[in-house]
C-alpha cells in the first residue's frame, strides 16, 4: 500500500516535468535544423545543404515565402526553447500566434518596400508574401503611409508580444548601449596603454643599452683637506670610476653612509693658555642606537613601484631612478617620459597622498640640475637625530670656519653644517614646540665642542629664565645669562661699545676686520712682526676714556709709560649673541634693543660679532626693517 501511494504521488508530480523536458529537447532540435537549413541554402546547389534535400526544400519554401524575414523563425524557436527549459509556460495561445504571425508578415511587407529589390538567397527581399501586401498596401496607402502604418503595427505587435513596455525597453536598450559603450571603450583604452606600454619598454631598452655615466661627487672640504700639505697621512684608495647603470631589478637606493665615530679622546686639540682649557669630549651626548639605522631596499623599491602605478593612473609616466632615504622623509627622483609637462606633475601633491595614504607629499618639480621630479614621502618610522653622531662624524672635524653650527642632517640622512661667520647673522622663527629652543640648544653645544674660550665669547638672553640657564657659568660667557628685560638692553648696548671698540683696535692696527687684526697678531707674536709697527698710533701714546666711555690716546706725562712699551697684543675671539624669544624682548623695551640689534646687524659681522634672534613670529613689529635688512 505505501508502494503504490509512492507510485500515485510519483504518477501525479513527475509527468508535468517530464512533459516540460521533452518539449524544450524537441523545440530545440527543431531550432538548430531550421537554422543550419537556413544558413547552408543555396538556392542552385541544393546539395550543400547541412540539412540535406528536407532542409533545402523547406528552406527554399520559407525563403520564398517569406525573404529575410524567415529569420524569425529560429529566433522564436531558440525563446520557446529558452521557456521550457526555465519551467515556463511555453504561450502557445492564440494571441501569441497572431502576434508572431504578424510580424512575419508586416516585416516581410515593410523589408519588401525598404530593401532594395534584388533576389537574396534566391527570392525577394520580403519574399512572395511580403511583396504582395506591400505592393497592395503602396497601392491604397502610398509609399510613406504604408511605412508608417507598417512600423506603427510591428511596434504593437512586438509590444503585445513581450512582456515590457515602452519605457522598460528604451530603458533595456539604453543600458544595452553604455555597457557596449564602456566595453568597447575600455578595450580601446587597453589597447592604447598597451601601446604606450610597448613604447616605453622600447624607450627603456634603448636608454640602458647607452652607457650612463654618473660624476662622482666630493665634499669641498675633502678636497681641501686632501690638498693640505700639513696632512701626513696614508692616501685613501681612490674609488673606481665605472660607469653606473639603472640596476635590472630596480631604482639605484642612495642610501646615507654610516657615521666613522672618531675614538673619545678628552681634548681634540692642544691645551691652551686660557686655565689650560679642553674640548668637552663627545662621550657627554647620548649614545645613538644603532638598531634605528636601517634602510628597508625591498621595502623601498616598493614603494618606487606604486608611486610610479599612481603616476601612470593620471597620465604621467615614467620611472624612479635613485632613492635617497633620510631620517624623516625619503626622495624619490622620478624622470618623467619625454614632452610630460612639470606643470602637471606638480599638480598631483594633494592627489598622490591620498593614493598612496600619506600625510603629506611634497613634489619638487624639477630638481635643480637634473631632469627629474623630486617626491618627498614620509617615511612610516621617523629616526631620532642625535648630536653625537653629527660631530663624531669625520666632515665635522674638517669643517672649518670661525664659528661652525650643526643643525642636523637633510632629507637624504647627510649631515648639515654652516659656518654663522658667513652667514653673519641669523634669525630662528616657529611656532610654539616646533623645536626653537632645542635648535638654539644644538646650535650652541656644536660651537662649544669645536671652540674654546679664546677663540669665542658668548652672551646670552633669555626671557624664558630656563631655556639658556644650562650654559650659565661656562667659561664662554661673557656675562651671566641676562634673564630681566630691563637689564637686556644694557648687554645690548655693551655689545654695541665693544663693537665701536673693535673698529677702532683695526683703525690703529692698520685693519678692516677681525680676521686680519688675529692674523697680524699671530705675526707679533711669532716674532715677524715688530710690535712698534703693530699699532704706530699708539707709540709713545697712553690710553684713557673720555667722558663718554670712548678710548682716547694722549701724551704720557711725567711717571707714566707709554701704552706701546707695555702693550701685549691678544687676539680677538668672536662673540655670539643670542637672543631667545625676541618678541617679548621688544615689548619691554622696542627702542632700544632695536637701535642695537640693527647697529649690530649692520656693522658687527667684520668685528667677529653675530646674532641669533628666535621669535615665535617674525612679523613687522618684532623683526623691523632694518634689522631684517641684515638677516
């Protein structure tokens, strides 16, 4: 009993799918012969027929009939086929069939009157049916009102005939066109990339197949030192001067050279008579770690390949030849294709950081001297830059200059020096926490590593009390550091008297500036020179003050010696004034302190006198004209 159930239930479901299954196999097998019946006819070679004699014949029978409208038919075939295969009702009614039916038959009327008259395949373009109704139609209506009525039933009809209306199928139609559109549009610019592609592969080939020749590069110093003939030393193997080509797997990496520490020795130069004073040894600054020195190639090589992918997505193509890693920030000289415009390139600042998820990218378009673009990227993992290994470095040592300033190292991981003698002056300017007070701070340390108190003399002010307080009590100083407003004007005005005092020292030594007055003294003291001719104004002359402080020579009287017997020639070392937080010096005491700091800036640089002014805002008011006029 439960097997029979099985089998009624069975009964009832499964003929209905089965049925469906073998509509849509028949329905198929029908749509491919009347197709390969319709694609192989010829009308005078039957024999050709992929169908056989029944394909040629019923071929031959459509095609007479009904022209190029019997297309349809296969078309309607492979839908029923597609229908029954869904497990869809397959619509064979009456409406189905009238509709179908008149589409034939008004298409094969309008192809009649459209298509110009000749025999395809062996009959008319609309065929026997179509030429009838059309010429009966073009009889009673006319050429163009037969079309319009024609066109105007074949849209009813094919309306009535699927399931979408107007809207639906302007809608169908309109997406159908963007997507071929976007398809074919994208193969054309596939194919254009493809082709600029190849041309720059080629380009490549042809610039790596030509010797590339790199100038090697040497610090002035090195030279000067290498032509020093006071330096007995063994003579440094010379690098080989080969030609440098683009490495095969990547841009050149020019990493920074590992800092030589010198060994710690207490004084890097001999005592001196000034209380037998030493160098401070570099072992008093932290320790760098060795382990923040390192340079990730693969990583770096990377980052060159998206750069270059976002470069080539707006248009700009080219390749990274050198990379210069730093402590903060890594530059990357891309050399851009032949006729890009800078202009473009410099465009894509805010656009490449947000491709390449940067903070921020700065683009230096075009380096100076060569024909690359510059990209400045932030490196992930900043180095901390430690003072030790900027003086223990070996180009510090041969450094020269009256006052030598370490500032830190550039965005390649070099070392940065400058000599504030040349400069003369100089003016540090940021906003709160931008690194003033530690830039002052290194500034200072660097000279007193490099130079004694006989060679350099400082005077200090600061509003700040705790900023400058460190070098308080150092031999360097001139004054203790001054701290109240009201008594900084005062310094600053002793630094204006020191400096006419100065220009007059030269006036009598026979001078212009302080350079040759220790030059002349040097001499004096070696014993080439005779102190008479050193300073002749002041033979047989002694020196008093006037009433206003100024140095004046008169006629010695009874009991007094004349300042040239006595006279002990010294030399004159530099002085450095720095100023922090000049701003607020201003608003205590604006006309004063400007009267020096613009004396000073003009006149002092030949007197071996300098100034360092830090202000958070260097604006009219706190650095005037004509102290800018001089920084």
């Amino acid at each position: 009993m439960s097997a029979h159930e099985t089998t009624s239930s069975g009964d009832l479901v499964a003929p209905e799918g089965r049925r469906q299954d073998v509509l849509a196999i028949l329905a198929l097998t029908a749509t491919v012969l009347l197709t390969l019946a319709l694609v192989s006819y010829d009308a005078r070679n039957g024999s050709t027929n992929l169908v056989g004699p029944v394909g040629h014949r019923f071929a031959r029978a459509v095609m007479l009939a009904f022209g190029l409208v019997a297309w349809i038919l296969p078309l309607e075939g492979g839908l029923l086929t597609w229908r029954l295969f869904r497990r869809r009702s397959a619509l064979l009614g009456l409406a189905t069939l009238a509709s179908t039916l008149v589409i034939v038959v008004i298409g094969a009327a309008l192809g009649h009157l459209l298509i110009d008259p000749q025999a395809v395949w062996g009959a008319s373009p609309g065929g026997a049916v179509g030429e009838l109704l059309g010429e009966v139609l073009r009889s009673l209506l006319g050429f163009y009102g037969t079309v319009i009525i024609g066109f105007a039933i074949l849209g009813t009809a094919i309306i009535l005939r699927t399931p979408w209306t107007l809207e639906e199928a302007a809608r169908a139609f309109a997406s159908l066109g963007h997507a071929t559109w976007a398809k074919v549009r994208g193969l054309f610019v596939a194919l254009r990339e493809a082709w600029a592609e190849a041309r720059e592969i080629h380009d490549e080939e042809v610039r790596a197949s030509q010797p590339r020749i790199m100038g090697m590069h040497y610090d002035r110093e090195e030279m000067e030192s290498a032509l020093a003939p006071a330096v007995a030393t063994a003579a440094p193997i010379p690098r080989a001067q080969t030609p440098r080509a683009s490495p095969p797997d990547g841009p050149t990496i020019v990493a920074p050279k590992e800092t030589k520490q010198k060994p710690l020795a207490t004084s890097t130069r001999p005592k001196r008579s000034h209380r037998d004073f030493q160098l401070p040894p570099t072992n008093l600054l932290d320790q760098p770690d060795a382990s923040e020195i390192h340079v990730d190639a693969d990583a770096l090589r990377e980052n060159a390949e998206l750069l270059t992918e976002k470069l080539a997505a707006y248009g700009v193509r080219g390749r990274v030849d050198e990379i210069h890693p730093g402590p903060v920030v890594t530059m990357y000289e891309f050399e851009p294709q032949s006729g890009t415009k800078v202009s473009k390139i410099a465009g894509l600042a805010d656009d490449l950081a947000m491709a390449l998820a940067a903070q921020k990218v700065r683009i230096v378009a075009p380096i100076a001297g060569k024909a690359r673009v510059g990209f400045e990227l932030p490196n992930d993992l900043r180095q901390t830059v430690h003072l030790r290994e900027i003086v223990e470095d070996r180009r510090w040592e041969l450094q020269g200059g009256a006052l030598p300033l370490a500032l830190g190292k550039d965005i390649a991981g070099q070392p940065v020096y400058v000599d504030l003698a040349r400069m003369p002056h100089l003016l540090v300017a940021g906003a709160t926490g931008s690194g003033k007070s530690v830039a002052l701070n290194v500034m200072l340390t660097s000279i007193l590593a490099k130079k004694t108190p006989e060679e350099v003399r400082m005077l200090m002010i600061d509003p700040k009390v705790v900023e400058l307080q460190v070098f308080d009590g150092i031999p360097h100083m001139l004054l203790p550091v001054v701290t109240d407003m009201k008594k900084a004007a005062l310094a600053l005005r002793w630094a204006v008297d020191e400096m006419e005092r100065r220009y007059q020292v030269f006036a009598d030594a026979g001078t212009r500036n302080i350079d040759t007055y220790n030059r002349r003294v040097d001499r004096v003291l070696r014993g080439d020179l005779a102190l008479e001719k050193f300073m002749p104004k002041r033979r047989g002359k002694v020196s008093a003050q006037d009433a206003d402080g100024r140095e004046i020579l008169l006629d010695p009287t009874d009991g007094e010696a004349a300042d040239a017997e006595r006279f002990e020639p010294e030399k004159l070392p530099s002085v450095v004034v720095v100023v922090d937080e000049f701003a607020d010096l201003m608003m205590v005491a604006a006309k004063d302190v400007e009267a020096c700091i613009a004396r000073l800036a003009q006149k002092a640089r030949a007197a071996g006198i300098h100034v360092i002014l830090a202000t958070q805002r260097p604006s009219v008011d706190v650095v005037t004209g004509t102290i800018k006029a001089n920084f």
